[in-house]
C-alpha cells in the first residue's frame, strides 16, 4: 500500500494586492486567481487519487478574512475526495476566538481535520493509517518552534505512517536572521522520527529540484507568485510514502498568473521584436516589469511608444522603463534636430567627427537635459 499527499501552503488566499498601484481590474483578477489555483490543486490531487490534501499554513492572508471568502475556500476544500489537514500558519495563526478559523470550523466538512492542537491526530477514522503531529502557530512571531511536545509523549499512536506538518523555518534552508519564525534545526526534525516533515513557510520549493526521496521535510513553496520577486511559477509536491516509510516527491507547476521582472540591453529594433514575441507568448497571464537600456538608430528609437503600447496589449500587466534608453546620435541626427551652426550643432557635430561616440551621446543628454 502506497500514501499519496498532495502538499501545499502559503495560498494566502484574500491578500488585495493593494501595494503597487495595479488598475482595479488587474488587482481583482489576481485576488481571484488564489481561489482559483486552491480549486485546480483539489482537481489535481484527486485525479492523482491522492488520500490526504495538507495545507502547511497561511492558507489565508491576514485573521482578518470576509466571511464569504471564508465559506468559500471551505467549499473549495469539500471536493477533496480524501481527508484535508489544515495547519494554521503565521499569517492565520490559530486563537481562542478567532471569527476567520470559528467561522471556518463551522463550514468545514466533515473530511476536513483542522490542526489547532498539539496532539498526535489519527486519520483511522477516515481510513487511513496515518498519525499527524502537527506544529500550529499561535502567534505572528515567535523566536521557539512548535515540535516540544513530540518528544514528550509517552507513547506513539499506533499507525502505519508518522508525519509531521509544520510552518516556520528551517535553519540553513529557509532565512530567518532575527529567529522570529518558529525556526527549527534539520537535527530536531530527524531527532522526531516522524517518516516525513511538510514545511510551510517559504515562498518557494525545497529541494528546487523537481524530484526527491527520503528527505526529512520539504517546502512546497506558494502555489501562486504574488510579485516580482516571486520567479517561479507556483508550486507544489506530490508525496508519496510506500510501507516501509520510503518518501518519494515529485513537483508540480500549480500558477495562473507568472511575475517577469526583466532587464535588456539592446542595440537594435530587431533585439526589441524579439523581445516582444518571446513575452506575447502565452502573455495573457503575464505581469512584466521592463527595464530598457542601450542606444538605438532614430527610426528604432521613435518606435519605443509602439513596442511598449504592443506589449501592452499582449501581457496582463506591464511595467515599462525606458529611462536608460538612448538615441544614438550621428552626424545625420545632428543635421536633422538642431539647426546648423547652432551651439549643440557645432558641438555635437565635433564629437562625431573625433568619432568619440560615448562624449556625443553624453553630450547630447546633457543638451536634452537642458531643454527640460
């Protein structure tokens, strides 16, 4: 008999995006593509007929949740066709009287197994040989990790297969300088015994690679990117645990929406063009932030309003920088925008003769800057 667990976290489902100015509707759609993707991964992990659905924590943003987005991941997580173990995270930490986990409590499914408690939590009702030992977070911050109780237990349950879900740092994995993040040790994780630890937290996967087996814990990373620095594409683990308690992860590619934070260097209209067709690739669920520098020909350089009003049309969402983007200027241009025996004529048209390419297009800029 074969464990199969989907794993996930870190949805941060009801985040706003209200932090860069994106138009009304690019910031909507990106609100809604959290519930989206939490409803392609059931989809996904019941048609890999996976038995357990873990969140490792946050799957919401802030305590602070409308009660329709509340009721709505519930019903999102009921069409899971196994059991669906929700740990909450620093973003959703668990309280006495929280109204985002009482209110998700009562919406809940009866398949739904909500990891507030530090207690080993058997799934033998639910038909699996399964013990879960959960390591919830109660507060923000916190300089101690959440897994003390393991090792003061007695006894072990009886079960087939022991698996820890935690949320908070791993030292050497995951950056925590000021130990604020329930940060734990690769030595106190093993020191468990548990077969395996599902790790929430860190926005991207570990191992970046695309498979694994036998690791004590992995991250599975944030299913959908929420910003440039975000350079992947959402992630999430397949797991699976044999009986003798060998671990096997294979990843998957779980966004909506990718982040391109880009800086080119071009030389010509051709680089441009080639630049555009590569990002209208599939560009409707693309952000793009661009930063353009070189020098281009006049008849290149006039194009600029028509690539950046291209890519526009073609992306979801472009930043577009072309600050540090020059005209190249030769003794043609000089002729053409200042007239002659002007004083920007006469000094331009010195350089270029002395062919000191880099002094003319300082010197032109300077001129430009002038003007302003």
């Amino acid at each position: 008999m074969v464990l199969k667990v989907f794993h996930t976290g870190d949805l941060h489902i009801g985040r706003q995006y209200t932090n860069r100015g994106y138009p009304e509707d690019v910031r909507q759609e990106l609100v809604e593509a959290r519930f989206r993707v939490l409803e392609q991964m059931v989809a996904m992990a019941n048609e890999e007929e996976c038995q357990l659905f873990v969140v490792a924590g946050d799957l919401f943003e802030r305590l602070k949740i409308k009660e329709e987005q509340i009721l709505r991941v519930a019903k999102l997580l009921s069409r899971f066709h196994g059991v669906c173990a929700v740990l909450p995270g620093n973003h959703d930490y668990y309280h006495t009287g929280s109204f985002l986990w009482e209110r998700f409590c009562a919406y809940a499914d009866d398949n739904t197994v909500l990891l507030f408690e530090t207690k080993p939590q058997l799934l033998t009702e639910y038909g699996l040989e399964v013990a879960l030992y959960p390591a919830p977070c109660y507060a923000k911050h916190s300089s101690e990790h959440s897994l003390g109780w393991i090792f003061a237990l007695p006894d072990r349950p009886p079960a087939r297969w022991h698996l820890g879900i935690a949320h908070g740092t791993v030292e050497g994995y995951s950056p925590d300088f000021a130990q604020q993040y329930y940060p734990v040790t690769e030595e106190i994780l093993l020191a468990t015994g548990l077969n395996f630890w599902f790790f929430g937290h860190t926005h991207v996967r570990i191992p970046a690679r695309d498979r694994f087996i036998n690791r004590p814990f992995a991250y599975c990373g944030t299913p959908e990117p929420d910003g440039f620095d975000c350079r992947h594409e959402g992630s999430a683990w397949l797991v699976q645990v044999d009986e003798g308690g060998n671990v096997t992860g294979k990843a998957v590619t779980t966004g909506i929406y990718r982040f391109l934070d880009l800086e080119k260097n071009i030389s010509s209209g051709e680089e441009m063009e080639e630049i555009l067709q590569a990002l209208s690739e599939d560009g409707g669920h693309t952000l793009v932030r661009l930063k353009l520098q070189g020098i281009l020909a006049r008849e290149d350089f006039a194009k600029r309003i028509y690539w950046r009003d291209q890519l526009q049309e073609k992306l979801f969402y472009l930043e577009w920088d072309d600050t540090l983007l020059q005209m190249e200027i030769t003794e043609k241009t000089i002729a053409e925008i200042f007239p002659e025996g002007s004083f920007p004529y006469l000094l331009l048209e010195r350089l270029a003769k002395r062919k000191d390419r880099k002094a003319l297009q300082l010197a032109y800029t300077l001129l430009q800057e002038v003007k302003k």
